[in-house]
C-alpha cells in the first residue's frame, strides 16, 4: 500500500485561518474592555494575560491547521508544528471519531486508540460540519491502512 498524506485541503486551511482571524478579534476586543477601566497600575497585567491567552490560542490554531499525518506500511508518522511522532500499527488498537461541544460549536476529530498509554489525536484529520465527506474519506483511508498494517 502506498505511503499516504493526510492533511487540511487549501479550503479548510484558508476556513482555519478565517476562524484564527475571528479569535484575534474577540482576544482584541477582550483586551481593550478588560485595560480601559482598569486603573492604570493594574492595567498592563489584564491586557498581558490577555495576550498569554491569546497566544496560546494562536499557536493552538497554527499547529492544527499545518498539522499532517504520514500512513505508512509500519504505521502513523506524526507531523506538527512543533513535533514529529511515529506509533507503529501495532501498538494502535483501533481509530475513533470524537464529537467535542462547546457553547455554540460541535467539531470532530479523529484519535488513535493506543495498546498502552492515552488516545492520541490525529494531526491534519477534524471538521467543524455535521456531513462531511472529505473527513469521512480520511477515516476511511486512515482504517484501511491501519487493517492493512496489522494483518501485513
């Protein structure tokens, strides 16, 4: 089976950097209405926590949105922003899709079920929309070569 990349389309990257636009712009406002009032010896604390959030937030939608996995025949080989990771497809016991909520939003992602140690999210494999068939050929792909790796 060949080697295959599974990662964010141009389209779902451009919508990531759309949502990380609308996340400055909330941090922004936070911001100035947390500093105005404030007086000024305590002001510069509130605007820099929000900037500490803020960039966490920032690095957080960078990472997910670079973020890229690597199936090959031996197994998954992680690529982040930050980080590389290879899980062999035999200490994974099996890939599940996760449904997250918050207050107005549902979004999926896919995680590897390890034999030991905590599920592991797959870097380049989530979606914000109830039907989406790019996410569900991903899982697809994702199980194939995982049923492929562990019986080969």
């Amino acid at each position: 089976m060949p080697d295959t990349w599974i990662g964010l389309t141009a389209a779902e990257r451009r919508r990531n950097w759309w949502w990380t636009g609308v996340l400055t712009l909330m941090c922004v406002g936070m911001a100035i209405g947390v500093t105005l009032p404030s007086p000024s010896s305590t002001r510069w604390w509130w605007g820099g926590g929000v900037g500490v959030a803020w960039s966490a937030s920032l690095f957080y939608m960078v990472n997910r949105g670079y973020g890229r996995t690597l199936l090959t025949a031996s197994g998954m080989q992680f690529h982040t922003f930050v980080s590389r990771r290879s899980i062999p497809w035999s200490d994974i016991t099996g890939i599940e899709k996760r449904e997250h909520h918050a207050r107005s939003a549902t979004w999926w992602d896919l995680r590897a079920v390890r034999v030991h140690g905590r599920p592991l999210t797959i870097p380049g494999a989530f979606t914000s929309r109830l039907w989406d068939a790019e996410f569900d050929n991903k899982l697809a792909v994702i199980q194939e070569h995982w049923t492929h790796g562990r019986s080969g």
